[in-house]
C-alpha cells in the first residue's frame, strides 16, 4: 500500500559485472522507474553511477525517470569503516555529495538507506512507485540565442 493505493511492484535487480554488459540492456525496455544505487561507503561505487549507470539507462531508456540511492547507510558513521576508509585517504559519500549527483544526472529523488537496520527502505519503494504514479514535470533546460 502507497499512498492508501494496492500497489503490485515487480523489481529487477541487474548484475554489474562486466559480463553482463551487453546482456543487462535487454532488460530495461518497458522499465517504469530506475533505482540507480551506490555504497555510502564506497567512493569507487558513487564514481560509477557518473561513469557508467547514468549513461548506460540514459542511452536505453531517456526519459525514463531515475531515483539516485545512497545504501549502507548504517557504515556511515561506523568508526571501522571509517578508519578503513581513511586508511586509503577516502571518507563516506555525505549527503550533499549525493544529492550534487542526483541534481547532476537528473534524478527525480535522491534517498538513502540501510537493508541492514531497514532505516528508509520503506521510502525508497514508496518514492519508486509515487515516480511512476505521480510523475513529476519534465524540466527542460532553457537555452538561449544571442544574436549580436
């Protein structure tokens, strides 16, 4: 239930590894909302949304409506992650970094959450299925002519 509406929701969840590069397209067609998700907790994972996600369902699927998901929310502000981070000069994805991202590829929302404590994983479903049900205006970027 969302919104006080049943609501049947299917996911896919695509495997990254290159392998399966030429094979996960044929899965995107007929995609109502994508869940384009990262590790907090992983810089290399956050690079990849920019490198390789964003342009991989924009080529597929352009109007397509994206939400950016920031995971492992609970690793955050655990001082062991933390200190293994630092250990390689690297710290968490913080949350205006996330959301610099998501207003940079377009998304729709920027969430994050934690599968391990369920802390805004009801949310990340419910935004999935208020993007399809409620979509919100595309914007178009203005451009300008100077004629001099």
């Amino acid at each position: 239930m969302v919104d006080s509406k049943p609501v049947n929701l299917g996911l896919w969840d695509t495997a990254g590894q290159e392998d399966y590069d030429r094979l996960r397209p044929l899965s995107y067609p007929q995609t109502d909302v994508f869940l384009i998700c990262f590790s907090l907790v992983s810089p290399a994972s956050y690079e990849n949304v920019r490198a390789k996600w964003f342009p991989e369902v924009r080529h597929h699927c352009p109007s397509t409506p994206i939400i950016l998901v920031g995971t492992k929310l609970d690793l955050r502000d655990d001082k062991d992650t933390i200190e293994k981070l630092k250990e390689k000069k690297l710290s968490p994805i913080t949350y205006p970094q996330g959301l610099a991202l998501a207003k940079e590829i377009d998304s729709v929302k920027y969430l994050e959450c934690s599968a391990l404590t369920q802390r805004g994983l009801k949310t990340v479903f419910d935004e999935a299925i208020r993007a399809v049900l409620c979509p919100q205006p595309t914007r178009t970027k203005k451009r300008a002519c100077s004629l001099l």
